[in-house]
C-alpha cells in the first residue's frame, strides 16, 4: 500500500483514489457522518473519527486501502482531523483512541466530555481564528490553500496536544473557565432546568446568556429554549436545535426536524409583540434556531410568559416525539 497523504478536496483530485473523511467530498471510501454519506456498515460510527479508528483497527486495512493514495475532506474541524490522523496514523490513533473520541464529540456534538478532550477541541478551534496562529484563516486569501495549510500544520500539532493538552493554554483558558463556571451554574441551581424527555426538548432560564456547550452538555437534548429574563418581566426567547438532530447517527432513537413553519406561526400569532418577531432558520442548516428578532436579528425583548412560549413549543413537539408514549 503506497504512502497515504492529505490532500483538501478539490476538482484536480481522483476521486476514486481518495477516502473521504467526514464531510461529503466524493471518495471510495467514506467514513463520515455527515448527511448522505456512503460509509460502508461495518465501519459506521456516530463520529467520523470512531469510523477512522475501526478501519484502523481492521486485519484487512490494507487491503480495504488498496488503490487508495489520498485522504480528502471538504471542511476543517476537530472531528476532520482526528479523523484524518486515525486514517494517516493508525497505531498512535489506536494508542490515544479516547482522547481523539472526547474531543471530536467536543466539537461536533459541542458536549463536555473529558478535560483532555475538550481542550484538544478548543486549541484546534482556535487555531484558525487566533491572530498569533501561524495558519489563522485571515493569513491566506484562498480556501483551498487555507485548508491544505491548517491540516498539515494540524496533523503536526496533534501528537503534541495528546501529549500535552495545555500546550497552547493560553488560547483557550478564558473559554474552558467559562464553561465549567457555566456548568456549575446549572448544576447548583443559578440556572433553571426544565425536561420533556419524550420531546427531546428542554427549557433553560437564567439572567445572563450560558455558553452552549454547558447547556447540550447539562440538558442532553436537541431542541433546547433558552429564556434570559432580568428585572423588566421582558424575556429573550431562542429555540436551537444541535447537531444531534443533523449528523447521521447509529445510536438512540431516530431524531427528527419536523417543519416548523407553522410553529414560526403559531408563535407570531399568539406570543409576538411590537417591535420583534418570531424567525426560523433552514432546517437543513447543522444547528438552526428560531428566536425573538428585532429589525436588526438581534434577540428583541418580549413580554410574553415563558409558560406560554413552553407550551405552544411543547405542543408542537409532540408531533415529532423523540420517543414512544409510554416510554
């Protein structure tokens, strides 16, 4: 089997010599969660790095690889990454499998799995977006060369990172102190939690906005209400669904999206007020939300009692149940 390298998808690549990690470039071979992948079942996985690390681990690697010269995907993320390294470096992929699985659920699922994890996951964040990164986006004026550039600087800088996960501290400290402040706000109480877990819906209220992966992490849900309230009896109302609902997953029951056209009606007609109105995002986006906009598509203020946005929202959910009755 010829040398395996990466190379980010473009038109002057053979597909058919290429695996495609988890985005949608075309390939062979895929090994992705994404919506309309063509992973092969036995290598199916809710994470397209837990897909990367069965081929590693399979007798027949080799052979399953045979022809192929070339790892392609269509995005940078930690989960593209690790799942790159697992298909370029199976033996240390296999030696630190855990951790590669803590932070591309980090990043993908935006969950609070493992410390180790979860800093690998806000390092390789930030490695595109920090000004001091040698492969910050705004560094290069061109996607491809972009992308080329941070998984090879990527692949480099990951043995460090599962080596030292605080290598690069002072990229994410700020952050990581926030969501554990954030986590314990809801543990303890600052921050209310309700469930329906046969909806796979939750309501969060609290007086100021809760980092996102304290609260996927806190309620387990996929569609999650946050309400922030203060000392007016004006709320601000926003509906997101996570990623949950949008990969395609081998564990829990199916989720679904249904429509929610004649929520974004409902809601207009009966919890509306002057100044804002209700707006839905594409469905077919990864983590879509519906809210309470102004003119501006900020969050408007809104009088409307959170029972009666809960209700009409928990009424038009138990169209699309996540679970049975009786369950």
């Amino acid at each position: 089997m010829a040398e395996l390298v990466y190379r980010h998808w473009n038109d002057t690549l053979n597909a058919d010599q290429c695996v495609s990690v988890d985005g949608n470039a075309p390939g062979r071979l895929h090994l992705s969660h994404w919506p309309g992948n063509r992973t092969p079942e036995r290598f199916r996985h809710d994470l397209s790095t837990g897909m990367a690390l069965k081929l590693a681990a399979a007798p027949d690697r080799a052979e399953v690889l045979s022809g192929i010269t070339t790892v392609t995907n269509t995005h940078w993320d930690t989960d593209g990454l690790c799942s790159v390294f697992a298909v370029l470096q199976p033996a240390l992929a296999q030696v630190h499998g855990q951790t590669l699985l803590a932070a591309a659920l980090a990043g993908d699922f935006g969950l609070f799995t493992t410390p180790e994890g979860v800093k690998l996951d806000l390092t390789l964040t930030a490695l595109t977006r920090r000004p001091d990164s040698p492969v910050a986006s705004e560094r290069f004026s061109d996607e491809l060369t972009r992308r080329q550039a941070q998984y090879d600087f990527g692949l480099e800088l990951l043995p460090r990172l599962l080596a030292h996960p605080d290598l690069h501290a002072d990229w994410f400290a700020q952050e990581f102190w926030t969501i554990q402040q954030d986590q314990r706000a809801l543990r303890e109480g600052d921050a209310e939690i309700e469930r329906f877990d046969a909806l796979d819906f939750a309501v969060v209220t609290s007086d100021r906005t809760l980092h996102e992966t304290a609260v996927n992490t806190a309620t387990a849900c996929d569609r999650i209400l946050t309400v922030l309230s203060d000392d007016t009896d004006q709320y601000r109302y926003q509906l997101r669904l996570t990623t949950l609902s949008w990969f395609d997953l081998v564990s829990g029951p199916p989720r679904s999206r249904p429509d929610w056209g004649p929520l974004v009606k409902m809601l207009n007609d009966q919890a509306a007020e002057q100044g804002g109105r209700w707006v839905g995002d594409d469905l077919a986006d990864p983590t879509p939300a519906l809210a309470f906009l102004n003119d501006k598509e900020e969050l408007a203020p809104n009088p409307t009692r959170p029972e009666v946005v809960k209700r009409l929202m928990a009424q038009f959910f138990t169209q699309g149940p996540y679970l049975p009755a009786g369950i």
